[in-house]
C-alpha cells in the first residue's frame, strides 16, 4: 500500500505514437472488439488523443475461416505477451489457465492488460491487481460483469466513497432468459433451457450458468471492489435455477413476486459479508423484477448515495466488446499522462458469513393430505420454530390432496431448515415440493 | 490536443501524506459532502491510498449557525483558492459567477477542481476543461448531472468507445416528482408543484426545474461528453412542464403511456445533433417510463453496448456528495500516481438541428363542435399535411361539446404545426386544448 503514497515519476519517453495491443483469443468477444475498434476508429482514436493499432492476434485453432489478413494471427501466444512492441493485452480466452499465467507473464512483460475473464478474476483477482499496482501498470476487467454495463469502474470510482448496505445482481443473461420464458410463457424448465440452448443463449452444458457459478464469480468480484478484499468463492452460498418450476413461477406472481436468480451480498459485520447466489422471489415492485430476457442489472444501495440501479445486456459479442474498448480506451489515456496503476489493489482475507445466519423470508410449497387438521399440524410446527406466516395459499388437488403455498415473515434461516426438517417428518405433509428465499420490497 | 502525445513526466515530489482539500460553498452538498468524509473516512482512506484534510470552507454568510469549528470557515474565498497548501478545491456554490472565475483561478493556481456546478459546465465546460488539462489538473463534474448516479465518468470512459446513437434523461427530479404526482394522486400541475416546494423539493421560484432549463444544462453536458464538442445551450430546443394537465396524464394513460419531462439528444448528421427537452409521452413499456417521484434515470442506446439505463436519487445533499467524493477520490489515485489530467476535453462548434425537422409521434387533445362532420374535415387537414394517425379516443362533453384525443405516427415536427395551424383556423374546432410529442417504444 505504502507505494500508493511515492508518485512514481516515470522517466521521459518518447511521444506515444499509437497503442500496440497483441489480442489472445478471437472468440465472440475478441472479434466483436477488433470490430468495434475498426468500426469507431475515428471517435475512439479522438477519445484516446492516438489511434490503436492491433498488431497480432493469438489463436489456438489456425485452420478456422478468418476475414483478416492471416499473417496477424498466430498460435505462439508467447510471442504476443513477450513482443516487445507490444503496450496492452486484450485477454480474451477465458477459463483460469492458461489464461491466468499468460496475464501474469504479461503483467511482468510490462503490459497493461484488459482483461473479460470473471473467473480468472474472481478466484485471482487480488494478487494480479497487486501485481499490475506494484509494477505501475493498469489491469481493467470492466468486461467480466455485466458485459456492456458499467458496474466494476463505477463501484472502484464514482461509488468508491459509500459504505455499501446491499447489493442485488441479475448477472447471468442465460438464467434471467429462461426464467422469463417460464414466467411468461408457461414453460418448465426444461423446456426453457432447450429453447436458450437453441438460440445459442445457452451452451450444450449449461452448469456454468444454470447451477450458478457465473452469477457467482460475477458477484464476487464486485463485493470484493466494494467492500476492499477479495470475497473467497468457497464462502459463497450458491443455488441454481433448475429447482424452479412453472408452478412456483405462479404461485410467485399471484402473491405479487417475480421469480429471479439473484447475486445478493450484504456486510454482517466489520469485514464480513454474507454473499449469496439463489431463485429468489422479489416483489415486482422492485426496479430489479422488471429486468427481462437477457439483460442484466445491479441494483445497489449506499450509505450516502442511496439506492442506484445499472442495467443492459450484460453478455454477447458487441456489449462485452463495448466494456473492452472502454477499458482500453483508459489504459491509453493513463499512458498518454503517465499515470497508469491508480487502481487501489484490494487484499484478501474477507471473511463470509455462513448462510444460516441469514434472516429472509421464505416461500414454501408443500403437498398435504386434504384434512382438517392439516393446518394446525403445520402452524404449531411452524410456530415451534419461531416461524411466523405472512400469507398462504391452498387448493384442493384431486383424490384428497392438497396443495398449500406459505409466503414467512423474515426469520432465521436455519429455524426455517429446522421447522423444514420436522414438516418432513410430519405424517400430513406428503412433500415439500419447493422452497425459495424471498427478499422484501425496498 | 498534441499535448495528450507526450507523457507529462512531473518532476519527483515529495510522497504524498494526505489530500488537501477546500472547499466553496457550505450549502445542501457541501455539509453533505464534509459529512461523508467524516462518517467513511477509514474506507475513503483507503480507497485513496492516503486521508483527506478540509482545510478551509469558504462561505458567504458567516452569521449562520454551523457546528463546525469556527476557524475552519472564511467569507474571504480568495485566500482557499491563493493558498498554496491546497491541492484540490470542491467547487459547490453554483451559477456561472462568481464560480466560474473561482474554478478557473483556483485550476491557474495549480489545483484540482470538483464541482457540482452543472450551468457552469453545460455554458464553459469546453474552455475549463481544456485549461485543466492544459495544465495537467484533474477537473471533475460528476455531480453536476444526476446526483449519486453514474454518468458522467461511464460516459467519458466505459462507453466511450461506442457512437451513440440515442440517448433519453429525466434529469431532474423535482418535475419528475410533480409529474408523478399528477399522475398517481390526478393532481393539477399547481396542486402538485405547491406539493413538492412544502416538501422543499421544488424552490419558491420554480423555473430553473418546470421550465426546463435544468434538464438542459445536463443533457448538453452528456450530450457534449458523448459527442466529443460542446453542444451549444441555445441550441437546445426547451419547453417545461406548465402545460401538462391531469386530463392529458389520463389520456396518455389510457393510450398506454407515462409522460415525462425528458431531455432527448440524437445525432443527425456528422457534427450536428438534435438536442431538446420537452414533456414528453412515453410508452409504459419503456424501462425509464416508471422512473417515479425524485428518481432521475438515463437510457442511451450506443452501437455496441445497445441500450442501457442508470437510475437512482438524482439530487439532494447525500446522492450528490457521494458524487463529489467519488471524483475526490479520483483526484487523489492521480495525485498518487501522477496521473492527473488524463481526461480528454471536448472541443466547441458541435451543430444543432432545429426541432423542426425533428420525425417524431404527437398527441393532440382538441374541444370540438359535436357534429358529425367533424371527425372527416380535421381528418382532411392532417391528410393535407401528410400526418397519419395512430389512435383516437372520443367523447362527448356537454352542450354539444366533444373532446377528441389523436395520437399521430411519427411525422415531420413541421409537418405537424402546419396542421396544428389550419386546425386552428377551422370553425369546428374550438380549441387546441394540448399537443406533446411522443417517443417510440425501443
């Protein structure tokens, strides 16, 4: 920290003629932002005070169709981050290695890099920011949350001086589509996922974004911007959205709810944070419920300025693009000045709270047997459980069956499980059909 | 702009042991923003890499009741802009003099300036920006546009890569608060603006809000940052809210849409944009369509990031200090490094277009004579025009009265008035009642 307080007076160089930037990865995103930066050469060269020239493009399948001259692509991708010439990284491949050595091996190559990559961040984040910091270089990864949405600058920047009360992320553009198709179109599930999965919304295995991984790093990156440590991914709780069915989707929006898989991270206590990745039901009066298809959105509240909300497409080749060229529109400009490697670096060692802990209310579905005293079973259990009702729904199902649907006032989570566990053993209730988190209206 | 070519290697100075900040004006934001470095000052600290000392609060009225110590204070506000101690000045008095001369000595002086001050901006931001960065001093202006949110700074850098392509504020919160009112209570426009100055949100004389002229300020100052030139403030085309009616908030409701005071700017040519603020119907579905009361919002649509909307407390003392200490804490990461100035200024002489050729919807509420011919001569006058409509609601008012309502597809704005002209002029319409324009679904 203490070399935050030294200006580090760079020595005279020559005029800055053009930023030279080796690209690794020619994906969806790397295409899209050597295409941007073709398409808005003249404004983004305006913006930056000189033009950006792409001088080598790192590819790890040489045989697949490209319009661009061949002799700018390459498979060595060492040649890249050891050519000399070259000022910036574009890192675009994803994954934690190889890209991970590759930035590190950059960073020291004295390369500003740029980089889309939430897990690399997510998981390595503090040690490479620390790393770019030390040697007086940027390392910008606007483009690993929300893709084209600013989020990360402007948690680091605009936002950097509140104490942040709550932060609410819609961060997967997959899940949040296909929960909207079972909200609005009736379709379970499965039905939801093949039809992403058609539209290329979804890959053939779609774990990374249904289980809940994504929303994860995504979210723990900016919690750890926000609250100056790295959030450690083991500490956060995750769920994924395959255990909501169009039946909850339903129930959720006759009681007035919107069903969304939700990043959620709150401070519990002096370097604690309670991070969460789950379905959760929101009241749709919330500005975050109206967020459709695959569009993103973060809604955050601080102490000073208030509640703040982002959103757009937070994914797919020209808005991750966008958050790219962004970035390296900053790096140019820091070198123009000198004046590369502000970011404050944030240090590890954040400690979460287990989601026990968690005071929420819940959703609750069960299917009972259709007699009278089925109620009473289940308040007393409830009520042993300090467990109190905030609305209910029941309907008969045919040959004696019942549905109920409970809405709890917040409670503990673990009395919740508890009061769960004993309504499972409960001779009545034939099963617990769901169960989600509901946040309250703000 | 050959200065941003060469890195401006500052001679090696002293490591730096805190910021010193003075501060101009004592008013809403200024005790808002000496509070927040008071209440966040370990995490301001070190998100800065180095603490923050007020040295000085310049004032006016040294009589007033502060319960701050007396000896931080002066009305002699030469001395916190001639003393050399100082390194950054918080400009938050307002209005274009005695400000403007205050913030371009104090840069002259060799200090970095935040100001809140968005009529300054919006008429000189081109000239004070380039002496800054003539100077290698950071000129910050976040909260000069929508309070705590965004925009400023994602404009400049995170999106600064794309060509906008549209771009749709409600930037001031006070007329969005009476709108809202008279929309969800039916109140008149009096009712609602004697409403919102006994909640102080509205001052005793309204103008700069219900006239518009705030909104302009600070669509021109977005519109300038994104189009890289100053926009001209007499080339913003400006109605307020005065002629809004709580029967026309029915009819637009019953048609489907919110309306709004919103600042619009679009390019329509190479160098030239279409710049206006007006009230404006807005179709339900449009996310910043249920931007309610104080909130102010900004949806753009660029060519790459698509669209994107910011929302959040877009005024008062805590939304807008947390801006102000957002770009202190800027200041400061440059100071560290060296590496202020890195904004690049945008330059003047950005054309306008006059509204009249603006294609755009109108709304149109006539009283009408009651007879059957009606409907055909006033469909004949806009047939005449090349006007078509969309939708039409009738009724009949008494003694052989009737009220009819059009909507319009879009249309040329002059198209339209010519219409307007020839209504006027014919028998059975006895009066043009109201006429808004419309903006399309996105």
């Amino acid at each position: 920290m203490t070399s935050a307080l030294a200006p580090q007076s760079s020595p005279a160089k020559a005029p800055i003629r053009a930023i030279r930037v080796g690209i690794l990865g020619f994906g969806t995103v790397g295409t899209g932002a050597y295409r941007m930066l073709e398409d808005n050469r003249e404004a983004i060269t305006r913006k930056i005070g000189f033009p950006v020239q792409v001088v080598r493009i790192g590819i790890r399948d040489p045989s697949k169709p490209r319009s661009l001259d061949a002799a700018l692509f390459t498979t060595d991708l060492d040649s890249i981050i050891n050519d000399p010439s070259i000022d910036v990284v574009l890192e675009l491949i994803g994954g934690t290695e190889p890209a991970g050595a590759l930035v590190e091996r950059a960073l020291r190559n004295g390369k500003h890099v740029v980089t889309a990559n939430k897990e690399l961040i997510a998981k390595h984040g503090s040690r490479l920011v620390h790393l770019a910091k030390s040697l007086g270089l940027d390392l910008h990864y606007e483009a690993a949350v929300g893709g084209g949405i600013p989020l990360v600058q402007p948690l680091k920047h605009q936002l950097a001086g509140n104490d942040l009360l709550k932060m609410v992320g819609i961060l997967n553009g997959t899940t949040n589509y296909i929960l909207t198709q079972m909200r609005e179109e009736g379709a379970d599930f499965e039905a939801a996922l093949a039809e992403a999965q058609a539209k290329g919304y979804a890959e053939a295995d779609p774990t990374n974004d249904v289980d809940g991984f994504d929303t994860a790093y995504k979210i723990a990156i900016l919690a750890s911007i926000a609250f100056g440590k790295q959030v450690p991914m083991d500490g956060v709780h995750r769920e994924g959205i395959r255990s909501v069915t169009a039946i909850d989707m339903r129930y959720a929006d006759a009681l007035g709810y919107a069903v969304k898989l939700l990043g959620i991270v709150q401070p519990v206590d002096e370097d604690k944070v309670l991070a969460r990745v789950h379905p959760t039901l929101i009241p749709k009066s919330h500005p975050i419920a109206s967020v459709r298809g695959v569009y993103n959105a973060l809604w955050l509240h601080g102490d000073f300025v208030g509640d703040v909300m982002f959103s757009g497409r937070g994914a797919g080749s020209d808005p991750t693009a966008s958050a790219v060229i962004g970035d390296l529109i900053d790096v140019g400009r820091n070198m123009a000045v000198g004046g590369s490697g502000s970011a404050i670096p944030y240090d590890t060692g954040l400690k979460t709270a287990s989601i026990d802990n968690l005071e929420t209310g819940f959703y609750l579905r069960l299917r009972v047997q259709d007699r009278p005293k089925v109620l009473g079973h289940i308040a007393t259990i409830f009520g042993a459980h300090s467990v109190s009702l905030a609305a209910m729904e029941m309907k008969t199902l045919s040959q004696g069956k019942g549905e109920i649907v409970f809405l709890t006032h917040p409670c503990q989570e673990k009395n919740f499980r508890a009061a769960l566990e004993d309504l499972g053993a409960e001779r009545m209730v034939e099963e617990i059909s769901s169960s989600f988190r509901v946040e309250q209206a703000e």
